[in-house]
C-alpha cells in the first residue's frame, strides 16, 4: 500500500480514528523505546528532560483529586499517587493500546505503589480528552504531559473541557512540542536549525496510507493556544520554555542537545481557574 507524509487539512472525526489506532498499534513499541528515560513511574514534562519533582508546577498536594488526560502509560499519574499522601488521581487516554501497556507495567511491578501489591496501579479510563465523563467542578488538577493537545482537531475543546471539571482555585498544566518547532524540519542535526515553513501555517502534518489517515498532529501557535486559555475561562499563571539541561544527552526523534541548546523544544502552559 502506499505510504504518504504530507501537510493538508483533516477533520475531527478523522484525527479521533487514525489517533486512536495509531496509538494502539505503538504503545509497546513506545514504551520499549522510551521507557528508560521517561521511567515506570516518574514525572517527565519532556525530551528535554525536566520533572515535576524539580519544577512542581502543577502544585499536587496530599489529598487532592488529579485527572490526568493523554497519560499514555499512566507514568505521571503513577509517580503522584506514590509520592502523596490520600491522593484520587486518575490516567485517561483515548488509546486503549496506551492502557493496556499502563495495565501491565502496574501488573508486573511491585514496588510503583508503596503499601501495595501488583495488579493495584492507578485507576484507569478510556475517554477523549474533548469530552470527559466527570462532572463539573469535580477535581482540583488536570494535567498531561505531550498528550492529547497536538492530536485534536479542537484544543480549545479540551480546554474548556478541563475548566469545566476544574473545582474553582484549580489548576491546567500541559505541555506540548513547542510551536515555533513547526517552521523546521524534524531533524535532531543541522538540518533542523534552518526554517523552512511559515510559522504561521497551521495546516496539519497528516500520515495516511491508501489514501486513509493513521496519524494527525496539528498546530496551533503560542498565541493561539494562550488565546484557547483565556476562552476556556482560565487565568494563564505561567509559561515556561524549558531549557536543554547539559545532563541530557539523549536524541528523541527531532529533539536533540544541538538543536535543544539553540531553540525551546518545549511548551508548558500553566493555567488556574479563578476561586
């Protein structure tokens, strides 16, 4: 069949499937290639590097209600629930692939979850983060970590989503491919530190294969999704742009200590709803 890599436009109903599938089909694969650096149960914001544990954005404390959207294996989730006290945090992710794999890593592994046995991990939702099934004001955190912002047609929706859910005084976190990585090639050597697209086409990067979509990404500039904070009713507390730290020396994909010493690779939007 034929393979094709191209920019073009692409609805919401078509990045939901190839999405959903896409990730299905690579969570193992995903782990098994990146699980080293992002760790079973640790908190990573990026290829860069960073964790909650050094940055505490999202401001987790004991007792709290977390939902975490896009969690792919539930690692962020996983490292909350074993680092604070009488925490109800949930993983959510679109893919069930990304669940299962979450599933066995708590299934396999003693000791993520102090005091407890295998098979006892973080519960676990398929959902789309456009649309979640919890009630209004009903958690004091969301957050995710490179998951669902970049592959939904409407971020704005998952937004608004997340104020809903959001207790007043709560709290959105993500992070996201920072948006001016979309003007160059993704490319972790000099290749990639010459632009070659606008920064200002926001048409999608689609992957499809006879002529059907198996994946999407879409971008959005930093205005753009500073602009989706505010529509949502969110107050924007923070921006960070993280910088390459010299102790990474991993390449991920078009991340890279060349190009991550030269340009942000990284997005962490910080987002409150106002008490």
């Amino acid at each position: 069949m034929s393979q094709d890599a191209t920019r073009r436009p692409v609805g919401a109903a078509e990045t939901r499937s190839a999405n959903r599938s896409w990730w299905d089909g690579e969570a193992e694969d995903y782990h098994a290639e990146h699980g080293a650096f992002l760790g079973d149960s640790d908190f990573v914001w990026g290829p860069e590097g960073w964790t909650e544990a050094e940055l505490d954005l999202l401001g987790v404390r004991d007792g709290m209600t977390v939902l975490e959207i896009g969690s792919g294996a539930a690692q962020c989730s996983r490292w909350l629930a074993r680092t604070h006290r009488g925490l109800r945090v949930v993983a959510t992710d679109l893919s069930m692939g990304m669940l299962r794999t979450a599933r066995r890593i708590d299934t396999t592994t003693t000791d993520l979850h102090p005091r407890s046995e295998a098979g006892r991990g973080v519960p676990l939702l398929q959902c789309d983060g456009q649309a979640l099934p919890l009630g209004d004001e009903t958690v004091d955190r969301v957050f995710t970590a490179y998951g669902v912002i970049p592959f939904v047609a409407d971020s704005g929706a998952v937004l608004a989503e997340a104020a809903r859910v959001l207790r007043p005084g709560g709290r959105f976190v993500f992070s996201t491919s920072h948006p001016v990585r979309w003007a160059f090639p993704d490319d972790p050597g000099p290749n990639g530190l010459t632009a070659t697209t606008s920064y200002f086409d926001r048409t999608p990067y689609v992957e499809s294969e006879a002529g059907v979509v198996t994946y999407a990404e879409h971008h959005r500039t930093l205005g753009d999704l500073v602009r989706q904070v505010v529509a949502a009713g969110l107050v924007l507390t923070d921006l960070v742009e993280p910088e390459w730290p010299a102790r990474t020396e991993a390449t991920w994909g078009g991340w890279s200590p060349l190009r991550g010493r030269l340009l942000p690779g990284t997005a962490i939007l910080v987002a409150d709803r106002p008490g």
